[in-house]
C-alpha cells in the first residue's frame, strides 16, 4: 500500500531541489528526491550495478539509506527561501521484506508525531509498485531545525 495514495502535496521542482544542494552521500548513491512537503517526502532510486551486492540483489545498506534519507527529508521540510532545517538520525529500524535487483526504488516516508526537539516517522520502499521494505525512525533537530521557519543556509550554521 502506497503512502502516496493519501497524500496529493506533490510540490513543483523549485520546492523540492531548495535547501538540498549539498549533495554528497546523495550523489554517491544517486538518488533523487522527488516530492517534499510538511512531514512527507519521497525519493527516488534507478538501480544500476553498483547497488547490487555479490548475489546481484540490492544491498540492504542501499534500501536503509533512501529510509534513512526520507524520513529526515520528512522531518525538515522548510517552505522559508534561503532556509534550511536539519535533523540527524536517533535510531532506525528497518525491515526487508523482498529482494530486489532491477528497476527503481522509491521510498515514500511521513512524519507520525513530533516534538520540539524529537521526530517520529514511518517509511516504505517499493519496486514496481511492490513494498520491498519497511523503516521507523526518531530524528533530533540540529543546528536550529526544529523552528519551521529554519535558519539561513549557510555551511557555519551546520552542526
């Protein structure tokens, strides 16, 4: 079941790429992320090769970094231009349900509750519309990300 069936907040392509151009582990793993709105986001995955592990099935590291990825997407959502929230991971638990090794992965993730210091969230990745595996995890803002109006984005605000 996708999460994306009840939520319609696609949001147009300036909201989703701002706040997010540092890049790094992004690039390495390639994925993309795709819709981000107030504690909702999806990302997205082509798998090549280098995601498949010696049985050429995805490495399960892969399908925990698009949860881990989406979740504090979820959490960090900031609608303010210039500004940015941020967030790191507390715990993730994640279960694989199927393996998988072609097509794209598309992790969709949304905030269950939040405080002012702590989020919860829920995630799902699918494969060809087929749920491939489950995460839940607590994320604790950073460097002034649990104000909703951010921080201006600037690498000396950063943990």
């Amino acid at each position: 079941m996708s999460m994306s069936a009840d939520n319609e907040r696609q949001l147009s392509a300036e909201a989703v790429t701002s706040g997010t151009d540092a890049q790094g582990f992004r690039d390495l793993l390639g994925f993309e992320l795709i819709e981000w709105s107030k504690d909702w986001a999806v990302v997205d995955l082509e798998l090549n090769h280098t995601h498949l592990n010696r049985n050429q099935y995805v490495h399960g590291g892969v399908i925990m970094s698009l949860l881990d990825s989406a979740c504090g997407f979820s959490g960090v959502y900031c609608a303010v231009p210039g500004n940015v929230r941020r967030c790191i991971t507390i715990a993730l638990n994640t279960h694989f349900l199927k393996p998988v090794s072609e097509g794209v992965l598309r992790a969709e993730a949304r905030v269950i509750s939040r405080g002012r210091k702590i989020f919860f969230v829920e995630a799902n990745v699918f494969n060809k519309g087929i749920l491939v595996g489950t995460g839940a995890g607590t994320f604790r803002y950073v460097a002034g990300g649990g104000d909703e109006q951010g921080v201006p984005d600037h690498p000396d605000n950063a943990l």
